[in-house]
C-alpha cells in the first residue's frame, strides 16, 4: 500500500485492553490535522475495552505500518499480556524502515518487548517505571519526567503527558503556531517541557524490610530537625557503613536520599492541603531557606513550590495547620 498524498502518515497502532482516553488522545490530535493521514490499526479488533463497555474497531492491519512514517500506540491495560510475534516484528521492521515510533503511557511496554528500548532512555507512567525498569534492565528508565524525545523513539507518560507528546510532535513537524493552534482548540497548555517531572504519589520509595522501620518512622516525625548520617546511626545503634547498607537492602536508596524524598513529600502535603506560608515549609520540613526549597523543587519537580501550590491545592476550605506544625 502506497500513500498517494503529500500528507504525513500516521498509524495508531492499537494493542487489545487499549485505554481509550491515550487512545483518544492520539487519534483526535493527528485526525484533526489536514496536514497527516491518519489510520488505525491493530492485529484484530480490540473488542470490548476492559471496564468501558465499547469496543474499538480497526480500519486496517498491521500493514498500515509499512507506510507509516509516523507510529503512535496509546497505552494499553494489560502490560503482563504477551504481545504476538508478528506484532513485534511489525514494529521493528517499522523502526528499521525509518518510521518514528511514539508510544503513550504504558505502550512503552511494547516497545521494550520490541527490544527498541534497549540502551535508550525512555518513560511510561509512573505507577509502572519501577516495572518497567525490572522487567527490561537494558532500558533507561527516566520516571520522573513527562516525556522523553529520542529521536526516532518517543515515550511518554500517561493522559495528559501523551497530549503533550502529541503536541511536540505536531511542533517539530509543523513548527509552534502550528502546535499552539491546536493546543487552543484543546484547551490544553501550549508546551510544557518533556522534562517536567511527573507528579507521582510519593517520592520515597517503600520498604521491603522491617529492621529499620522504628528508625524511618522516627525520621518521619524528626523531620525539621538536622538529621545526620551519624545521628541516623546513633538511633540504630549501628556503625555508619552498616546503616547504610542495611537501609539500602530494605528501601533500594541510601538514607540521605530517602530522608530528602520523605521532605519533598511532606512538603508537598503542605502545599496541596494547607495554607502555611511557604516561606515557613523549608524549616517545618527541613528543606532549609526559601530558596534551598525552591531549588529542590526545580530540581526534582520541574517547577517552584508556588507553581506546585497553584496546581494542587485543595480549595474546599481545608484546615490550616499552621497551628498544628
């Protein structure tokens, strides 16, 4: 099959269990575009979508991809699902044809089982970057960001990181009034950089063992106090290179960095759900001065304490616990 326009084509690729809303997302930006000639595609109809009571019907198969120059597969629900042979095929031979492959939130996935990941950095949704990671060691995992731009190999977390992906694509393409057009009609931010962190749940990391837990839970309630490597040691009653060791079996992370995550944590619950002063979170977190906070923000969030405030917090009247701190 041979594209007989100047558009550039596009294939959706869809994968059974597809979630409709990445889904959504994909088909909508590129089929509202005159410049691409956009096509679903898939091995067989997905069926009924999991839990959504429709179902998605293909217009093509996987020979959409050979025309391809662009390929966009939306996150799926099943990752532990093995994905065919001959899908697998498809995209590699895709890749090695020059087609850029672009995937939404947990299709990453496929392009690991693909082997398209291996040694190169890449992202999904964050509930599933820790499996990911453990799953395909090869790959370079970034969970912290919204979407990462390899060239010819795009991944991107989930809903509205896939938007923004679609969004730079559309830039790079067609250049940024281009993307800023449709980003209006979307009533979406214009561009927020692929580096953006995501806002995950929580920063540190659970734990696997229970030796260390009074002392973590201690760090929990200690932590605008000045904890030390050595304080954090004399509290275990362990030499400094055991505690190091042993709390790195039980969390995967050394304790300063567990202790750093813990207050990135805490002061985004005060953030999101109080009104003290942000001039007052860096000491009731340990954080330091304002703009000690602000340059961890930066650096592990990818905005200021303030912009994180805007975003998140609650407007429905919560407690300030000022008071409480």
């Amino acid at each position: 099959m041979t594209n007989r326009t100047n558009k550039h084509p596009v294939a959706v690729l869809v994968l059974p269990g597809a979630l409709p809303l990445e889904f959504g997302t994909a088909t909508q930006i590129f089929a509202m575009d005159p410049h691409y000639d956009l096509t679903v595609c898939g091995t067989t109809d997905t069926g009924l979508v999991p839990g959504y009571g429709f179902a998605i019907t293909v217009a093509a198969g996987l020979e959409a991809l050979d025309d391809a120059r662009t390929v966009i597969i939306p996150g799926y629900d099943d990752i532990d699902a093995p994905l065919s042979t001959e899908l697998l095929a498809a995209l590699r031979a895709a890749h090695a044809r020059g087609a850029r492959l672009v995937s939404i939130c947990t299709a990453a996935f496929a392009l690991a089982a693909a082997g398209l990941l291996d040694g190169r950095p890449a992202t999904t949704h964050w509930r599933h970057a820790e499996q990911l990671r453990q799953r395909y060691p090869h790959v370079d995992v970034l969970p912290n960001q919204l979407y990462v731009d390899d060239g010819d190999i795009l991944t991107s977390a989930g809903v509205t990181a896939g938007i923004d992906l679609c969004l730079h694509l559309i830039r790079t393409d067609r250049g940024a009034a281009a993307a800023n057009t449709h980003a209006r009609d979307l009533v979406a931010p214009p561009r927020r950089r692929g580096g953006q962190a995501q806002f995950i749940d929580r920063f540190r990391p659970e734990a696997s063992g229970e030796e260390l837990a009074p002392l973590r839970e201690w760090m929990l309630d200690s932590l605008a106090e000045p904890l030390t490597i050595g304080r954090l040691a004399e509290r275990a009653n362990m030499s400094r290179r055991t505690l190091i060791r042993r709390f790195r079996e039980e969390t995967g992370t050394p304790p300063m960095t567990w202790l750093t995550d813990a207050r990135i944590d805490r002061a985004r619950e005060l953030l999101e759900a109080t009104t003290v002063p942000i001039e007052q979170i860096g000491r009731l977190t340990g954080l330091g001065a304002p703009a000690s906070l602000r340059a961890t923000f930066h650096r592990r969030l990818g905005a200021s304490p303030q912009e994180y405030r805007t975003l998140f917090r609650h407007k429905d009247g919560t407690k300030d616990e000022t008071a409480d701190a």
